[in-house]
C-alpha cells in the first residue's frame, strides 16, 4: 500500500512540474520539482521524482491538453530555428533542448549550439542581418566536475527568443555536454535534420540525432 502511495505522489509531483515548467516560463527541472512539492506539502525530498519522469510528465501533458495547437507551435519554433541556423550555417548549428526534443513550452527558448573559434564572427552576421541580440555566459557541464563557460547570445527568431551558444571548433567533434534533464549527452539536430523533421507531419515529434 506505501509503495502504491509512493508512485501516486511521486506522479503527482511530476505531472504539477510538468505544468510549472509549461505554464510558467520555469525551464530549470530541479526547481520545477521543488515548487511542486511545495504546492502540494511534500517535505519528503525522497519522493522527489527523476527529471526523466518529469519529461515524460510534459510530453503526456502535451498529449491531453494541446493536440494540434501544440503541434503546430511547436512546428513554428522548429520552422523559426531552421531560420536562424540557416542564418549561421557557417558556423555548424546544431538544435539542442526542449524544441528538439518535443517539450518545449510557450516560455521555452530556441536553443542552438554553434561552432567557431572567434565568437565575434557569429556577431559580424548578426550584424550583418540587423538582429539584435544581447551578450550572456552559458555553463555547460560535461561529466563530474568538468564544467565549462562559453560567451552566448540571446536573440528574436521570426518572433521567438533564441539562445545560440558559441562552442569552439574543436568541440563539434568531442562528445556533446550532458543534458541538464537526464545527465546523457545532449541530442543536437544539424541543419539536414531539422529540415526532415519538418518535412514529416507536424505530429512527428520523435527524432534520433546525436550529431
């Protein structure tokens, strides 16, 4: 009966996560979970659910509540990345995150990774286009202590904001950076790629891109 209990209230902390995390602009996991759990007077931190059973959470979330609306924003926020990478196909883009992966929400950015060794060369071309954009800091985390800075901008991309994070060259051809929600190396999508899961129906979420 406690285990049933258990599995119940680890649910529940999921599926209210998964709402603050697609209703209310939170992108941070961890903290999505321990707003839940404060809603819903859960002091136990073992009850906590995975990030991985909070992802699954807003996926089904999606499924119930959005259908086609969903689909097709999240079409558009494919659509509106391609632009950009397009943008910067000089650079190597790759789609990283929640609107690769399917789970993004209305607060959710369009992140991309881009690779060159002097980050003032992205700039030339935003210039260059007229984009605005702002400069910020990204920490990226590749295993253990290994944690790394790299300098990023943030961006407006056909309406949409857009983070794009200057990694060096080198680093295309390394093993990715873990992704924050399962710890993995993150799934990255080139130009070919986004370009095919936008030509699939706008239901077809699901795409298996390591590159």
């Amino acid at each position: 009966m406690t285990r049933t209990y258990d599995r119940r209230l680890r649910d529940r902390i999921a599926q209210e996560a998964a709402r603050i995390l697609l209703d209310e602009g939170v992108e941070d996991y961890q903290l999505a979970k321990r707003k839940a759990a404060d809603r819903l007077n859960v002091g136990d931190k073992s009850q906590l659910p995975r990030n991985s059973e909070i992802e699954r959470a807003v996926l089904d979330h999606q499924q119930l509540f959005f259908t086609d609306g969903y689909r097709n924003f999240l079409y558009l926020l494919r659509q509106a990345a391609l632009d950009a990478m397009r943008l910067l196909c000089k650079f190597e883009p790759r789609l990283v995150g929640a609107v690769l992966h399917g789970t993004a929400g209305k607060h959710s950015d369009i992140k991309l990774h881009v690779f060159v060794d002097a980050a003032e060369e992205v700039l030339f071309v935003l210039m260059h286009a007229g984009i605005p954009y702002r400069s910020i800091e990204r920490r990226l985390r590749y295993g253990g202590d290994d944690a790394r800075y790299y300098p990023a901008l943030q961006l407006m991309t056909g309406g949409y904001q857009t983070e794009v994070v200057v990694l060096p060259v080198d680093a295309l051809k390394q093993s990715p950076p873990l992704n924050p929600v399962d710890g993995k190396p993150m799934k990255r999508a080139s130009v070919k790629q986004v370009e095919r899961l936008l030509e699939s129906t706008p239901s077809d979420q699901s795409l298996n891109a390591h590159g």
